[in-house]
C-alpha cells in the first residue's frame, strides 16, 4: 500500500501577495492534487498534516473543499495552527472523531493505521497536546497490530535545530507523547509539517517525517537567530510505501507544479 504525505498548503482566496505566501499558492495546490490523482500504482491514502487554509476564512475553506472534491484518494486531514477547526470539519467529512470539538481521531488502511492528532492551540504558533487526548492515544495504539503505525500531527514533536523556528513546535505533550511511542512493540512513524521545510529525525524510538509546503519553503540555516529566507527549491512530497511482511520504504515525488 502507498500512503502521500503533503502540509501546510496554506490556501488562500486573495490573488495578491498574502506575507509570506506565494501569490500562485492555490494554483500549486492544484497541481500538486493533479499529481496525487495520477500518480501510479494508485495511493491508497493521503495525510495532509495541517494549514490548510491561510487565514481560516470561509472561503478559503471553499476554494479547499473545491481543491479535495477533485482527490479521487480518501484522505486525512487535521488542523494546524493557521485552520479553523469547525470550518475544516465541514471541509473534511464524517470522520470518526473521538472527540466533539478536537480533530483527533484513528484510520485503518490495510497494513497501516493512522492516528490523527489534534495539536492546535487557540492563539499559538506552536501546539499542544493535553492529557485527554494523550490518554486518548495510550489506550487506542497499546491494542494489538500487525502492520505499521503512523501518528500525524502538525507541529513537530521535536526540534529541527532551526534555531527561532525551534520555539514553535509541539509546546506541551512531548515527553507523554514519546513514552506512548517508545512503549510500541514496533516502531511508530510520526508525519507532521508546519516548519516548511522537510526533515526527518528520531523522536526516541519513533522516525518523524515533516513535510513542506507548496506555499513557500524556507532555506536550511541551522540554529539560525531569526527567521530563515525563503527558498526556491523545488517541492517534493513523500511517499510511504508499506508491505504485509512489515516494510516501510520512502520514495520523494517531485510533481511539476509550473
């Protein structure tokens, strides 16, 4: 089975430039959903990890529900900093949440099962997970699995020495999170994005995969005292592909998004 990971697409509905946004955004995100429908063998899932929208304004929710009705992939979508979690509740379907307002919630998809986390905090760039949902998840990944364990989420759960950026990541829940991860019998992949730029790193025994983003990425300064430029590197997302004898290979796409 294959599963795609994309982040932080960061849609908006204004044509002009929007900060750091670039001003062809949406018309990336179109590509890069072009991509993903045609890409082969078929993908079997699509985890998009946060900031979806912009501004969470109601039409860039719009324009987003317009963007996934041409995904002929089921998808998992969950909230970041940026997003309105009751507009993007409406944009992403029934699921079955565990939760009547956070966006938490669990998907089985063959030889893989995802659990999506809810990390965002009303007001902060970085994020949060409270005890409710952390027990949540301790009791829902502790019963039996054959396949691979995913965790998506939107802020990373450990710093990409990325210096100021590093402040805004997963702010309460790390160590919680890592003793749920670390306690598997097998190792537990964490997608998440947000940093706009990607990385992989060991989270304890967990491997976290971070996406970027088709709106803007920025340029690798290590420890950098302020805030990174920009980059014009191309974009790639990453492919999960998983198999019944427990292999995890990953594969970058690198979709033409001209």
């Amino acid at each position: 089975m294959q599963i795609a990971h994309i982040s932080d697409l960061h849609i908006v509905a204004d044509t002009g430039p929007v900060g750091l946004v670039q001003p062809d955004a949406v018309a990336r995100a179109r590509a890069l959903i072009r991509d993903l429908s045609a890409f082969r063998p078929k993908l079997d899932l699509v985890v998009i990890t946060g900031d979806t929208a912009n501004d969470a304004r109601p039409d860039e929710y719009a324009e987003l529900a317009g963007l996934l009705a041409d995904l002929p992939i089921p998808y998992i979508v969950i909230p970041g900093n940026h997003d309105d979690r009751h507009l993007l509740r409406q944009v992403a379907g029934e699921q079955a949440y565990a939760d009547a307002d956070l966006m938490y919630h669990k998907r089985d998809c063959g030889q893989a099962r995802i659990f999506a986390l809810d990390t965002l905090s009303q007001g902060e760039i970085g994020g949060r997970l409270l005890p409710p949902q952390l027990d949540w998840l301790a009791q829902e990944i502790g019963n039996p699995f054959e396949g691979h364990t995913f965790v998506a989420m939107h802020h990373p759960p450990c710093a990409p020495r990325m210096g100021r950026l590093d402040k805004a990541i997963l702010l309460e829940g790390q160590d919680a999170l890592r003793s749920i991860l670390d306690a598997q019998r097998q190792t537990v992949t964490v997608l998440c994005g947000h940093m706009h730029r990607p990385f992989s790193a060991f989270f304890g025994r967990s491997l976290v995969s971070a996406a970027t983003s088709t709106a803007f990425q920025f340029e690798l300064q290590l420890d950098a005292p302020h805030e990174p430029p920009t980059s014009a590197a191309p974009y790639h997302y990453v492919i999960h592909v998983i198999d019944a004898q427990g292999g995890h290979v990953m594969h970058r796409q690198t979709p033409d998004l001209s």
